[in-house]
C-alpha cells in the first residue's frame, strides 16, 4: 500500500499522482488537461514525469476532494492498465505469501491476494496445482511490468560466504521430513533497505515506468526439528530470527534458533550502561548498536532484568547497571 494524492476527479473515479512536493502545482492548478476515457497519463511539472493512475469511483470515499492523500494498492486490470484499489492486498510486490490457488488456465494459476483481481502464477504445468492448494510465492513484475506471482524456490541465490552465527531472517513455507524449509534474508541487508516512504515510492515507479528495482538476496534454509528449543512452535506462513550453522552441499544454508554466544551479546550490553536505547527505540538504532534484532534485545534485557543486573531508570528513560 502507498500513499497517493488525488490529483483531479473524472466521472470514472479520482486520478492520482505520488503525494511528493512537486505534486502540489499540479493539485492547485486543477488542469483537466487529460481525457476522462484514458486510465494513465503523463503530465510535467518542473521538468519531472509524473504518472497518473485511477481509482474507481467504487473504491473512492464519499466527499473526496482534489488534494486528499489515500492510501491505496496499484496492480493492472485485465486490459493492462494500472488501476488504484483501497482494498489491502495479502501481499505486494517483493513481498513472499502463501497464497491459494482460486482458477486455472493454459499457462499458469490464479491465486487470491484478497483483492477484486486474482494474481495470476505463470507455470508450465498448471494441472500440477490443485484448486485451493496452498503455494509459496513471491510477488514480482514481468516483462510487461505486470504483477505476477512466480514459485519462490525461483528467486534464490546461490549461497556465497555466509559466515555461522550470521542473524537472519526467515519465512517458513514449507515443512520438509528433516523441519521446516524457509526463505532466509540477511538482517543488514534489511536494515541497510530503504526507508518505507522511499521503498513505497520506488516500488510504484517501478511498477509504472518499467523500472528495475534492487531487493536484497534470498537463500534456501533448512531449521532441523533438533534446532528448535523446546516450547517454541513454528509455523508455516511466519518470519522468524534465525542464525546460520554453516551450508550445505545442495546450496542450503543450516539454520538454528538457539542464540549463539548469547552471553557474549548480554556481556555486551552490560558493558553499555547506561544504556539510552529502550523498547521505544527503532529497529534500525538497535541493530546498528548490538547488531541484533529488537525482538532478541528485548529478550536479553528482560532476561537482565530478571537476574537483577540491570534496573530501568523512569525519570531518566535510561537502564542502568545495578551495583
């Protein structure tokens, strides 16, 4: 979903421009320059291009006003051409889901994103797809700049040196007789991505202008059942914070979720008082600190805390070591 400005209205619906700065002489000039059957067109302001999408009168609120923001989804209907949609997608573009598989044709499968159109999955061998199974993808654009889902197996890489212990990111899609098969991100390559507005902005210039975009690597991981702690469940469909143990020879990365030299990183922390960073703080500020997620940081300073070695100063919004 992105943040798009409603740049003129139509009898069809509101046109709508990416809510940037150099967006507002186009909503205060009002220009009808375009014509009402066109569904994208291009207009010039200060030497930038800036495309136009509709959104349907069906998807429009009531009231709705040159210069109001919404939020909204772009795909391409079925003529190909980009349309806005207020209703929330499973997923978007670079986004991996597990979706269902709603309708067949020759040259692929529709899945359910959970909006008024379908994705469609191309595949030589649609029939090898059951109506409502469920599939692992990843949404992308093809040659067309089109929205498709393609099989996630499709976009790993080969695995280049990952030392052990790296943190990663995993997207657990399927259940193997060894544990669970997912897809694996490293965690700088996420924090070091583009901030949302710009991530959100490019994406929709991408998609409209038949831009390529960089995403960060994914790679094939396998969790064994042994390199799960005790009472911690997994579930298909779900990110989870994992640490290499080294890869193997079919090009998969041995994944556990036992923390490695988990006293090292609370000695660490330890050594950081007073510390300023606390639950409130970003992602990113933990990461760049500890270089680990804030999900694991607020588990070792709960874990201190229980222990009695640190206290959370209120007045100050600091912790401190107790001595």
């Amino acid at each position: 979903m992105q943040n798009l400005c409603i740049s003129r209205l139509s009898p069809h619906g509101a046109y709508l421009t990416p809510s940037q700065p150099h967006i507002q002489e186009i909503i205060q000039n009002k220009a009808q320059s375009q014509i009402d059957k066109e569904y994208i067109s291009h207009a010039k302001t200060n030497e930038d291009s800036v495309t136009q999408v509709l959104l349907p009168n069906k998807f429009l609120p009531s009231q709705s006003i040159i210069g109001d923001v919404l939020k909204v989804f772009v795909y391409t209907d079925s003529d190909d051409r980009p349309i806005a949609t207020t209703q929330h997608p499973k997923a978007q573009r670079d986004d991996i889901a597990i979706l269902k598989v709603v309708g067949h044709n020759a040259f692929g499968c529709f899945l359910d994103i959970g909006i008024d159109k379908d994705i469609f999955m191309p595949t030589k061998n649609p029939s090898h797809f059951a109506l409502h199974q469920e599939v692992a993808v990843i949404l992308t654009l093809d040659k067309q700049s089109r929205l498709i889902a393609k099989n996630v197996k499709s976009f790993l890489h080969k695995i280049s040196h990952i030392p052990p212990h790296t943190q990663v990111k995993a997207f657990v899609f399927e259940r193997t007789p060894l544990g669970f098969g997912c897809v694996v991100e490293l965690v700088d390559s996420i924090q070091n991505d583009k901030n949302p507005t710009q991530r959100q902005y490019s994406q929709h210039s991408a998609q409209l202008q038949n831009l390529p975009e960089q995403t960060p690597p994914k790679y094939y991981g396998l969790l064994f059942t042994d390199a799960i702690p005790q009472n911690t469940k997994v579930e298909i469909g779900t990110y989870i914070d994992a640490y290499t143990q080294g890869y193997r020879d079919d090009n998969k990365l041995n994944l556990t979720l036992f923390v490695p030299h988990s006293d090292d990183i609370k000695s660490l922390i330890l050594k950081s008082m007073p510390l300023h960073l606390d639950f409130s703080s970003s992602p990113e500020d933990i990461f760049a600190t500890f270089h680990i997620s804030k999900k694991l940081f607020k588990r070792f300073i709960n874990e201190l805390v229980r222990e009695g070695q640190i206290t959370f100063d209120k007045e100050n919004g600091i912790f401190r070591r107790i001595k």
